[in-house]
C-alpha cells in the first residue's frame, strides 16, 4: 500500500496524531518539537532521559504512551545520536529507524517533526524527500505470492512531515522517486516464473498504454535476428522463454534534442547456463534483472516528474538456461556491434546482452549519454560491499555529475578505473575480445569489456551487483539506482 505524504505545520503538542515523531541526541538534548512535547507532558521525555531509557544513541527509539497534556496518543522518541557531526548519511538512518519503528505501531497515520533537525549543507526540501523516501521505504511490503495480512492490524498510509511550505518540491520528487523505486522493486521481488522476459515487456507496454507521452516497442526474437544481435540472443537460447529488448521513450524535451538513455540488465534468472552456478543461493539470481527493474523505475520517476528531457529506456530481457541448445565454453559469438566474442564463461552473461543492447541503443538513437545499470560481478561487491555501486566512465565530467547525484540522494557510488592497462585481460586467439578477464579487477575488467561497446560515446555504466538487493533468502530488492538516476536527471534539468 502506498503512503500518502503531505507538509504540515502543526504544533507538536497540541496535534491530534496517532503517533507523533520526534528526536532527542545523546547526552538527553531535545530537539524543539521535543522540548515543547516535554514541556507540556510536564518533563516527561525528560524523566526518560534520567532513568535512562532514552539514550538517544542512533536505534534507540523509546514510545510515549498517552502522555499528560500532548494531543498524540503516542510519542515516538528516536535517538539521532551525537549532535556534534550530524551529516546528512545520519539523518537518512535516523529516518529509517523512525519509520521502522512507526511500522511496527498499530497506526494507519503519523506526523513527524524530524525534517526540522538541522542538517549540514542540506536544506528544508532535501531533509523532507530523505524522510518521505524513507517512510515509503520501510513501509513496502510484497504481498504478490503470499496471503494477505490480517487486516486487524492497520498499515501505515498517511505521513505528515512538517516543514516550511517552501519544501513542498521536496515532497514532490519524494513522490514521484518513491513510486518509481517500488516499481523496481516489486519487479526485482517476483518469482523468474512469474517476472520472466516476456512479463517485464508486458509491464512497460502497460505502463506505456496508461501513460500519455510514453511509448513502448518490444523486438522479439526474430526481430534481433533479422537486426544481427548475435550475442544477445546466444546467452538466450537455452531457455523455454524468448528474450525480448524493451524500448520505453519519453519526449518531454525540445523536438529534436538528442536522448539520454539508460540501459539495464534483465537476466530475469541466472542460473550461469553451462557454467552452473553452485546449488546453495541460487534462488538469488532472481534479482540478475536488477538494472533493469532500476532504469525502469528511474524512467518511472522520471515521467511522474514530467521532466522536460527526452529519455530512451532499453532493456534486454533474457533468461540464462543450461539445455540442449545452450551456447558452450568455447563458443565465439558474433555481436551486433560486428565485434567477435569468445565465450570463456557462460556466467559472464550481462555483459553479452548489455553489449549488444548499447551498440543498438547508440546506433538507433544517437543519445547525449547512456547510462547503463546491471548486477554485473560478484567482484564489485567484494570491493565495494553493500553500500556503494560501482561507477566506470572514461567522462571525467559525467563521473562527477553521478557521483554528486549519488552524494545528494545517498544512492552512492564509487568510481573504479577504466584504464586501458587493464584491457589485454581480455585478449583472445580466436576472437576479438574475450567475455572475462581471469580472477583479477574482475569488475573492471567487466566495464572494460562494455567500454569497446561505446566508443565515442558518452557512456557510464553502474555496477549495482552489491546494492541492488539485501542479502539473504529475506532480503528484498533495495530499488537502487532510482534515486541516483532520477537525480542525475533532475540536476541535468536544472543546469539547462
């Protein structure tokens, strides 16, 4: 269920709410919504402080029932840790804690005072989206192949944030990213036998056909034979379901600008054909399609925004079978770029998809830049963990512009070389390049590979392989990149 946001300006202790949110730092010092509340449930925060039940340390979060003299039937008390060198990654666990926490009451609404914390370098709007994202976020719940809950307990669906009215576009771009990141989401979470190639075409056609501005093409298989993607439809062949390359466009932009583009991954099940991937953790592979669920929730959140930019969207949806058919180890491919492929590993997939789709998607559109997102290596997540993505680009302007979108959302990322040292990795006798690299720079070696896809191109490619989803047969996908992309796009609009 979607939660529905808007901006108050209620005075904390005389608000009606079924929970009212608030923050206290460590050492027992009260924000002002804190205060007043304290103040008028005569020092009852306070007394928590001193028997020491709240800390105030990031986590703790301490509910004030009924409290004397204060409208709220709850008072929710979160810890936001020291006051000195709060920063904005704080302020977005803080966030997260809080509407945690607000999803584990029996309350179908909440008022939260916490965009009114000071951050440094980030104003009213900034901290109203990171607290709208993040109530969104914990408030998601995949019902799609389970019984519903039971009703008895009501779920979150209306948040006040109060904030000054200036902040309201803040509200907004919280809005439209938070759609677009449950989109990726729901399709990241789908079973393969559901969210197969064919059902990512039909949900973008749906998408496309509810959506004025936005249209939707699909090639089918014999569409790229006819075109020459070689390489796309290998990786393809051993599999019961076709693969399919999606094209969504937005034209808010002038006639005749050229596009930006994204292009992701969608290996809607990894199983890494004939080089098969051990047994245990396989049921993961689901979220191979992952940069795909994310430029289609960026292109979401984009058109949500109306944003005046034109935006291709191209998805290469294929599943990744060992059969009868499946191409082998030894295999050398022939992609559409013209360029031979010998194929030393059939688990180096992503790549032999992504190739062909960004020698298609440069050709046929002749974009600004392309941006493409794809669970790519394991390597980038034993470099880089969870927490960042992975960032390649040979455009020195193109990789400041991501990483800045990524420090502005806390989507980040991390810049990892693109040198050409690291190219011979990929030499071949019998071909002109080959899919893997050897066990060394695995990610880069990864990028370098897509790299002789996109010559003369503005290109960057994002390795979300650590982010795209929590680990764990619980874990869920995060939705990231959505937020990073949609800001890159958001800041291209407004530098004009």
């Amino acid at each position: 269920m979607t939660v529905q946001f808007s901006l108050g300006s209620n005075a904390p202790e005389t608000t009606t709410t079924p929970v009212a949110v608030v923050g206290v730092y460590e050492g027992g010092i009260l924000t002002s919504a804190a205060a007043r509340i304290d103040t008028a449930a005569n020092g009852a925060i306070k007394r928590l402080v001193e028997a020491g039940d709240v800390t105030g340390k990031v986590g703790n979060v301490v509910t004030l029932l009924q409290p004397a003299g204060v409208a709220a039937a709850r008072v929710l008390i979160v810890g936001l840790g020291a006051q000195k060198g709060f920063d904005a990654a704080r302020y977005q666990r803080v966030t997260l804690e809080a509407a945690r926490a607000i999803g584990r009451l029996p309350v179908a609404e909440a008022v939260s005072w916490l965009a009114e914390i000071e951050v440094p370098g980030r104003d009213a709007a900034w901290r109203v989206r990171v607290g709208a994202l993040a109530i969104d976020h914990a408030a998601y719940r995949y019902t799609a192949t389970v019984k519903p809950r039971d009703k008895a307990q009501p779920e979150l669906t209306s948040v006040t944030i109060v904030a000054p009215a200036d902040a309201e576009h803040g509200l907004t771009e919280a809005r439209a990213i938070a759609e677009g990141v449950r989109y990726a989401r729901e399709l990241a979470n789908l079973p393969p036998n559901i969210c197969n190639p064919a059902y990512i075409a039909r949900q973008a056609r749906a998408f496309a056909d509810a959506t004025d501005g936005v249209t939707c093409e699909v090639l089918e298989r014999d569409d790229m034979e006819r075109e020459g993607f070689g390489s796309l439809l290998a990786v393809g062949r051993g599999s019961a379901n076709p693969p399919h390359l999606v094209i969504l466009q937005w034209n808010g932009g002038k006639e005749g600008d050229r596009p930006y583009a994204f292009v992701g991954k969608g290996i809607t099940f990894d199983t890494g054909g004939i080089s098969l991937k051990p047994g245990p953790g396989m049921e993961e592979m689901k979220f191979d399609m992952g940069g795909a669920a994310g430029v289609l929730g960026a292109f979401v959140s984009a058109v949500r925004l109306k944003l005046p930019v034109n935006l291709v969207c191209v998805v290469p949806a294929v599943e990744n079978m060992p059969d009868g058919d499946s191409y082998r180890p030894g295999d050398v491919l022939t992609s559409l770029a013209g360029i031979t492929i010998e194929v030393l590993n059939t688990d180096a997939e992503g790549r032999l998809i992504l190739c062909d789709a960004l020698t298609y998607t440069g050709k046929r559109f002749d974009p600004h830049t392309i941006i493409d997102a794809a669970t790519l290596t394991g390597a980038c997540v034993v470099a880089l963990g969870k927490h960042a993505s992975g960032l390649m680009t040979k455009d020195e302007t193109l990789s400041a512009e991501l990483l800045s979108a990524g420090e502005t959302t806390l989507d980040r990322a991390w810049r990892l070389p693109l040198w050409d040292d690291y190219q011979s990795q990929l030499d071949s006798v019998f071909a002109d390049v080959a899919n893997i690299g050897g066990k060394y720079a695995g990610a880069i070696t990864a990028g370098c590979f897509l790299a002789r896809f996109t010559e003369g191109r503005r290109w960057a490619h994002l390795d979300i392989a650590g982010t795209a989803w929590d680990e764990g047969r619980k874990g869920l996908a995060t939705g990231r990149p959505v937020p990073l992309l949609t800001q890159w796009l958001l800041d291209r609009v407004a530098a004009g």
